[in-house]
C-alpha cells in the first residue's frame, strides 16, 4: 500500500489555478503516440488553440517514447531481457553494459531526429548522457559489492527496477517541454523523479511539492510519467506506474476532467482482430467495464488508478491521438447505456488452465481455494477467472509454463491424492455497462457454435456486466469475429455506440 501523504497536508497548499476557480485536466499521453512528435504537438498541444481555446489549464503526464521501457526493464510482450533484466540475472555478467551503451545510441537518434537545432540537441544528449552516466556508475558499484558475500542482489533490483524505468519518462518528458518552449509556448519541465534527491517522501508529498508554485492559467507542465516515492511504484503496479502518477495528479489537483491520448480508439473489438471496417468506438462507458477490460489485459486505465478518478468523480476521456476531432471514449461513474447491449468483445491469449479435482473437496471448497489462492499468490501469476464445483476449482491464469509448473509442483506436495491439470486456452468476453438482454446468452452460444468454436467453460455474473468463454486457443480469432458480427455489428453505430459530448 503506497502511503498518500501526510495527514492534513493537502489542506496546507494549492496550485495558483485552483485559487483562481479555473478548471483544468490532466492528460496522458500513451508511448507510441509519444514516437509521433508532429501528431502530439499538431493534435494535442496545439489542439485546444485550433478550436479557439487557450492552450493552457492543462497538465501533461507523459510516458516514454515507444519501445524505451521495455529496452530498459524487459520486453512486455516477448518478455525478451533489458538492461534491468540482464544485470538482475548475471551478476558476473557485463552483458548489460552493452545493452546500455545501445540504449544510448537510441535514445541519441531520436534527440536527432526531433532536434534540428545544434544547441538544443547537444543539450537534449547532455541531459539524457548524464542520467545514462549516473545509472552506469550505479549499476557497476552494485555489481561490485554484490561480489562480497555480505551483500545481495537480489535486496537492492527493485531500487534498481525503479532507476531504470524513470530515465524513460525523463527522456520524453525534457524533450517535449524543450521543443514546445522554443516555439513560445510557456512549457515547465516537472521532474518527479527525484533523480540525484536524497528526499524519501510519500508520492502525494512529491506531487503536491512539484506544483505548488505552478499557474495552470500561463504554464503548461509536461510531467514525467514516473514518480519517486518512498515505498516505491513498480512493486504494486509494474507498468502501469505512469497511470498512477496520471491519477493521483488529478486527484490532487482537482481536476475536471482526465484524458489518455492513445494510439487507437477504445473500440468495440481489436480492429486489428475484427476489421478496422468493423470496429467502432464505445463512445460512453462506465469504470466497471474499464475494470473488466483491465481483468483481460486490455487496459483503458490500471484498476488502482481509475480507483482514485472514480472516488472523486473525475471522468476519463480515452482519445485517439491520430483522429483529433473525434471526442473518443467518456468512462464516468455513473453512466448507463440507455438501452441493455454488448458495447465490446475482448479477450485473452495465453491462459492457462489450473485444474485441481480431488473427491475429498465435497464439503471442504473454501479450505482448498485458500490454499490454491495461497500458492497462486506466491508464485505471483494473475488470476483471470475461475471455476469452482463440489468436488474441482480451476483457476484461469495469465503466466508463463514456467510459473504453472512451479504452482502445480507445490500444489502436488500438499494434496498427495488429487489429480491436477493444466491446459492452455484463450478467454472471449462480451462486456457492456447493461447486458440484462433476455437472450443474449443464447444468441453468444450460438454466434461460437455457427464458427464450429467448442466452449469449454464460460461464467456470466448477476452484475450483467460481462460473460466469459473459455475456449481452445487456436480458435480465439474466430471467436472473437463471430461474438462481434453476433451482438455488435448488426447494430448501426456510426461513429460511435454512444457519442461522447
């Protein structure tokens, strides 16, 4: 649990806007939109003043350009080693030296392809040199005394996790505030990185200490999407650390509205999957069916982050950054599709099925899910959903073989007589703010049974919220097509399946 400040402390100061009774939004904008400079600063910086609005009362949270984290962490996807990765698993190995010096070259050749002035590019590579620099000299001090016995590595990677995954937004976030500032606009650089800071403060403490002296009315922050705390970010929310500074930023500052900036819309299916011809934007959508959707990896926003927006009432606005005009995808608290339907198809590859099946379970479920959930916990792997009868609990899990192995070893050592499963599967999932449609099981079932798609489990809660398919993994395309022509696409929607205001 990341502490939120010091009791009483956000009654002790406030920005110069709020004095002012001027309302502002926060705004994140998502790394591949990040690599496309001219779009961010055509389509979002700029936006507000093509429609005849001050470009100003804004906060911009950024996060690092495309692909920069998951050269210094890992790859998110691949799981393919970083520099994080590569020093974490060879202490004796300099492999990681190399990974750095590459990630230098990179991180220069994106400063020369957005500077085309000398002096601002040479200041642009000093600034990011110095950080790569420090994190050098650190990581080879570490290595150095991890060789004497005394000291573990393993105690000091997630302080190093932390340094690592901050020069990212620091790279973007100087880079941005620089070249709007040479074009006139009133840019400050917010450093929450505490980058070269011998401050261990709670995250709340560090925001509200970097935008006291801040005028929303003629400054605009562009604010690195890292945030140093005391306890740290990466431990509770791994990669979407970001999303939390964006949250808590808005939370408080009060803000009246929030916005991600992504590269897509949020849509009624992955256009990639179903047709870019297919697809339509939700439009409106409430922060239950962002939680749903975040369940299955696809994120609107972190879970923890959409929490604070949603205790303060704040709405998040999703926008495409590539279709400016489009008002995108409203998610408030309250809302409701005027009328019950499936507002999007989404699922997951990639799932591994946990299947434990022991006679002696009759009369004793919640002892042997206490322990599952236990052993779950341990090994760390994500729990999508999960099947539970007399006698057999399955447990639908987002990991690596190599994590369901461990799991399924440990648990064979404490129930000597059950038979354990594993079996690899994809979830599909129709999720909609209001699907008490009479029916509408049926017409799902059917739409799989017309594609020749067998379900091997499926749940639908009383929440009406969402129902979930377990099916085999070769046919998650299809199921997710025919689930899309079946309770989406025989609806007109236009632009959208309820336009945004």
């Amino acid at each position: 649990m990341i502490p939120m400040g010091h009791i009483g402390l956000e009654h002790k100061w406030s920005l110069k806007q709020i004095s002012c009774n001027m309302t502002h939004t926060v705004e994140k904008i998502g790394g591949s939109s990040m690599s496309n400079f001219a779009a961010v600063r055509q389509n979002i910086i700029l936006r507000p003043a093509v429609m005849g609005d001050s470009l100003y009362r804004r906060i911009i949270v950024v996060s690092a350009y495309g692909g920069m984290t998951d050269l210094l962490l890992e790859h998110k996807k691949s799981g393919k080693p970083g520099i994080f990765s590569l020093f974490a698993e060879g202490i004796n190995d300099d492999s990681w030296r190399d990974a750095l010096t590459a990630l230098e070259a990179e991180m220069f050749a994106i400063n020369a392809q957005l500077f085309s002035d000398a002096e601002l590019l040479t200041k642009a590579n000093d600034f990011i040199s110095e950080r790569l620099e420090d994190s050098r000299r650190c990581l080879s001090d570490l290595q150095s005394l991890c060789h004497h016995g005394h000291f573990s590595l393993e105690s000091h990677l997630a302080t190093v996790k932390e340094m690592l995954a901050s020069i990212g937004e620091a790279h973007s976030a100087w880079n941005t505030a620089t070249l709007l500032r040479d074009e006139g606009i009133n840019t400050c650089y917010v450093d929450l990185t505490g980058w070269r800071s011998n401050d261990q403060v709670p995250l709340d403490e560090r925001i509200q200490s970097a935008f006291i002296n801040i005028d929303l009315g003629s400054e605009l922050p562009i604010v690195t999407g890292y945030a140093h705390s005391d306890s740290g970010l990466m431990s509770a929310f791994d990669r979407g650390y970001s999303e939390m500074i964006f949250s808590r930023i808005a939370v408080l500052t009060k803000a009246s509205e929030t916005v991600i900036h992504k590269e897509f819309h949020l849509s009624s299916a992955d256009p990639r999957v179903v047709g870019e011809d297919r697809a339509v934007p939700i439009g409106r959508t409430n922060y239950d069916v962002a939680d749903q959707l975040a369940n299955l990896g696809m994120e609107a926003i972190h879970p923890r982050a959409a929490k604070g927006l949603r205790r303060n009432n704040i709405p998040l606005r999703v926008k495409n950054t590539f279709e400016p005009e489009h008002s995108g995808t409203l998610i408030t608290s309250d809302y409701r599709s005027s009328k019950p339907r499936v507002e999007i198809i989404a699922g997951r590859k990639g799932i591994y099925a946990l299947e434990l099946f022991d006679q002696d379970m009759v009369g004793n479920v919640d002892e042997y899910d206490k322990q599952i959930l236990t052993t779950i916990r341990r090994f760390r792997a994500h729990i999508v959903s999960k099947d539970i009868n007399a006698n057999s609990i399955t447990h639908y899990l987002f990991t690596n073989l190599k994590t369901v192995r461990r799991i399924r070893a440990a648990l064979e050592k404490v129930y000597l007589e059950a038979e354990i499963n594993q079996q690899k599967v994809a979830i599909v999932s129709a999720i909609g703010s209001d699907m008490q449609v009479t029916g509408i099981l049926a017409k799902a079932v059917g739409a799989l049974a017309e594609n020749g798609i067998s379900i091997l489990a499926m749940h639908q809660s009383m929440r009406q919220v969402d129902m979930q398919f377990v099916i085999n993994e070769d046919d998650y395309d299809a199921a997710i097509k025919g689930l899309h022509r079946k309770l989406v696409e025989v609806h007109d929607h236009g632009r959208a399946i309820c336009l945004a205001s």
